[in-house]
C-alpha cells in the first residue's frame, strides 16, 4: 500500500543564498517520496525563524494534521534543523504528531523510531542546531558589547548624528545638519526655559522633537563624546569615552544636568521642598489672575521688613503673608475632630494603609510580569536578527527602545514600598494633631506648617485677600468634622466663611477614600 506524506520546507533569507531555497528542498523531497513509493499529500513552505513552533504555515500543518488524523504516513523534511532549533519543543511536537500517526522524518538525517538507541542521534540533530543558535547570539552580543565598551556607537544615531563608516570601515557617528537643534536645547534649558517652552521655540526654526526625545537628549552623555554602557553579567554599569565628536560643550552638559537633578535653583518656580520660616506655604499658594505658584519676598517698611507672597508671572498678586497666615488659622480653628469618632477614623486610615499595601503588592506583580514580556522580547528581536529578519541597525533601534522601557518599569517597581510599621504608629498620633488643628499649625515649625496645610488641602489653594478658594479637603477629615451633619444639608458643603471648596460635591454616607490620606509627611512633600 502507497504511504502518504505531508512536505515541509523551511528557510531563513540567510540560508537561501546558502543554497537552502524552498525550491531546493521541495525537490529534494519529491525526488525522495518518487524512490520510495510515498505520495505527497500536501505542501507547506515557510519563512520564519524555527526557534520555536509558533509558525503560521506550520500551525496550518498541524491543523491539517489533526483534520486528518490516520490518514497521513509522514511529515518529510530535508534535515532536523528544518523541523526546529528548539530541542525541548521539538519533542513535544513529534510526540503530537505521533498520536496523530504522523512519523516526522528528515530525507538526509534519517531516524528509525522503532529503535531504541536511535534516539541519541535525533537528541543530538535536535541539540546541536540549537547550540548554533546560542553560540552565534553569544557572538553578536560579545561583539556589540566590546564594541561600546571601546567607545564606538553601534546603534542607530542619535539626533544630532548621522550613522557613517571610519577609515577602517567601521561604524561611527558623525554630527549632522540637526546638532544645532541640539545645542540650541541645551543653551534654553540652561536659561531657565521649560522643555514645552523648548520644543515650540525649535519648532519655530523648522524642527520638531518629541517630548520624550527632548528629555532623553539632555540626560544623554554622547552628545559630549562619552557613552553610557549598560550593566550586563560581569560588567558594571559605566560612562566611557567615545570615538565619536561632542556637539555640546561640557560645561553646558554638566550644568544642565545640575538643574535636572534640583542641584541649582535658577528656575523662577519655587520647589515645594525649599521651605523658608517666613513662607510656610510658598508652593501651596497658587495665583488667582495667572494660576502659577506663588513666591515669597521681604519688602522693606519704614521700620521693618515686610512679608509678601507674590506671583513672579503676571506680577498682578500681593498679599501680606501675615494676613494669609491669619485667615488659614481661622479656617483651621473651625475644624473640630469629634472625639467620639477616633477609634472609626484610626480603623478607616489602618484600612486605607492595607489597601495601599495590597495595591502597591498586586502592581509590583503586573510591573514584574512586565519586565518578563520585555525580555521575551528582547528574545525576539534577536531571533529576527539571526535569522535576518531585521538589519543590525533596526535591531538596536528595537532593542534600544525595549531597553528603555526596561529602564522605566525597574524604576516603578523601585518606588513601590510596602505598608511599614512606623505608618501605623503615625496614624495612631495623627487625631491628636487633628483634635486642634490651629494650635497644632501655629506651634509647628515650617516643614509641620507645610505638612498640615498639604495633608488637610491636597489640592491648590487660592487667596483672593480675604477667603481661601481650593476644590477640596482631604475626604476622611470631611467626613469625621464635628459639624458633619451640618454639611449635609448644605448645598455647597462649605465649611467656613473663610474657605470656598469651589470643587465640594456633596456625598452621602461614607465612600472609599481617595489618595490624598495625610499618612505620612514624605509622601506630602514629593
């Protein structure tokens, strides 16, 4: 009786000029299945990487397999490395194809299934093509990873450069037509202009960059001649000098990097952590005419110096800081903690604290699956590359990008931190501050004063020189005021004379809280 076989024929773009085309192959096989009496069924050829069996056409191939099931002899191919490069999977698919009654069969390698020992020969077809695999991706990262280490850029450009060839033929950057851009973004940061402010002034000169391509650029050393190398197995992680020419002065590369690292305060703004006795809430306040922050300044008097919160924008806003400070302590004073509600208050911020704990473990779980996909993709990549898929430079463009992200998601997973026991002894002293807000602000020192403010306002405040504007207060303080069920029956909610909550909608009965809990002062200050 006339067996009958399914052909597979597989290549990488490499192979073909190695003289393994799907035509070759094809041939090949039918000469074999016409010697001995086999009739070919079907035909499947493909193109892909055979690192492992997620293959369109060979999916098709066990579609058909299955559908006819008994019916099929063989599955022939030339040599195993045409089946797969991936031993541990190849077993799982012969076995499969087995229960169908399909005997996987390379023409040139030959394996008698019916005999036991003959299995160390299909291990060693199987290995050794997956061994080639390893050791060549081995060899391409060892190259890459030389070559940066000798300070030559073996990716695509950066803006700025354009990829070009030294007199030994060897890749090197060069600088191109857009340096100037570059300069030009060094020299406005420095000046104290914001990177939105940078990208529309560059636009205007005919060249636009990308938010995240304008952040990277003033944090990237090769725009000095140096090279970041990333830390890999035995190799830390470290700075070295470049073959290729710096388009930025130094002095300018250094000292953008201080002000990116809050190191100088040459920014208009002031931060919220540069805190002065005499401001306490200098970056709380917000300008009613413009919106932006408002400063502090000493004017001086006939015999003393005065106080003033200031905006430096429209320069339209004044207010004396004794005045604004009066006005808060007022508003302050008519937050009364009920004491008969402390023990419910201490259980809804231990709640929230657990809540936060729980959230925070189930993002370091989907963050830390993240860092998993990426190396599988990064995996990928480099398959695409052995196989000739993609260029050298599409796969460092590729890969440079992964890694970026790499970056980003190992940074969240750094700033996650479980709920600590010192929390919940914050909490525990917490209603006590809350009992007399107003005694407790004006006994504080600056960074209290600040604290407060911020954990009983999480929102911008506004002063218009005689009452407090702001969307909210913190959603567990509301709650527990003395005067709650006052609140209900008030349309607007508000609290104070002195206070407007322009953004106070009114709830009914007690929701899940917000984000804004004053748990700790660090978490306030950031």
């Amino acid at each position: 009786m006339q067996k009958t076989a399914i052909s597979m024929c597989r290549v990488s773009s490499d192979e073909q000029a190695k003289g393994y085309s799907l035509d070759i192959q094809k041939d090949n096989i039918e000469k074999y299945c016409f010697s001995n009496n086999i009739k070919i069924i079907s035909v499947y050829k493909e193109d892909h990487s055979a690192k492992n069996f997620n293959r369109p056409e060979f999916n098709k191939l066990l579609v058909f397999a299955k559908q006819n099931k008994g019916k099929v002899d063989f599955l022939l191919f030339t040599t195993w490395d045409r089946f797969s490069r991936n031993a541990p999977e190849a077993y799982r698919i012969i076995t499969m194809l087995r229960s169908y009654g399909i005997t996987p069969q390379a023409i040139q390698q030959p394996i008698d299934f019916s005999i036991p020992e003959n299995k160390i020969m299909l291990a060693m077809y199987l290995a050794l093509p997956e061994i080639d695999n390893d050791r060549r991706s081995m060899k391409i990262k060892e190259g890459v990873h030389a070559a940066i280490r000798a300070g030559r850029w073996c990716r695509r450009a950066p803006i700025g450069y354009r990829n070009s060839r030294d007199d030994s033929n060897k890749p090197i950057i060069i600088p191109s037509d857009k340096a100037m851009y570059v300069r030009m973004a060094f020299e406005l940061f420095k000046k104290g202009m914001s990177q939105p402010a940078i990208r529309e002034e560059i636009k205007k000169h005919g060249f636009v960059f990308s938010k995240s391509a304008l952040s990277e650029i003033l944090r990237n050393p090769v725009y000095i001649g140096k090279i970041r190398i990333e830390a890999i197995e035995e190799f830390d992680e470290k700075v070295v000098d470049g073959l290729h020419q710096g388009i930025v002065d130094p002095n300018l590369f250094y000292e953008v990097q201080d002000i990116l690292a809050g190191r100088n305060a040459i920014r208009h703004q002031p931060k919220k952590t540069k805190y002065r006795t005499e401001f306490p809430l200098r970056g709380t306040l917000f300008c009613e005419k413009c919106g932006s922050v408002l400063t502090g300044s000493k004017s001086k008097g006939r015999s003393k110096r005065y106080a003033y919160y200031h905006c430096h924008n429209c320069n339209k806003t004044r207010y004396s800081v004794e005045i604004v400070n009066s006005i808060l302590n007022k508003i302050l004073g008519e937050i009364k903690f009920k004491e008969s509600m402390k023990e419910l208050y201490i259980e809804i911020l231990l709640d929230q604290l657990n809540l936060n704990q729980k959230n925070d473990l189930e993002n370091k779980s989907m963050l830390s699956k993240k860092l998993e996909d990426l190396e599988a993709k990064i995996s990928k990549i480099q398959e695409m590359l052995l196989d000739d898929k993609i260029s050298p430079a599409d796969y460092s463009q590729l890969k440079e990008k992964i890694e970026k992200e790499k970056t980003e998601v190992t940074f969240k997973l750094s700033e996650i931190k479980e709920c600590q026991t010192e929390y919940r002894d914050l909490v525990r002293n917490l209603p006590g501050i809350v009992s007399n807000l107003s005694e407790a602000y004006m006994a504080g020192d600056v960074e209290e004063k600040h604290y407060i403010a911020g954990s009983i306002f999480p929102e911008k405040l506004y002063f218009d020189g005689n009452k407090v504007r702001t969307a909210r207060i913190n959603e567990v303080i509301r709650i527990m005021l003395l005067n709650d069920s006052a609140l209900k029956n008030k349309k607007t909610g508000q609290i104070s004379k002195f206070l407007d909550l322009s953004g106070q909608v009114e709830h009914s009965g007690l929701e899940p809280l917000t984000s804004t809990l004053p748990v700790s002062r660090s978490s306030q200050m950031s």
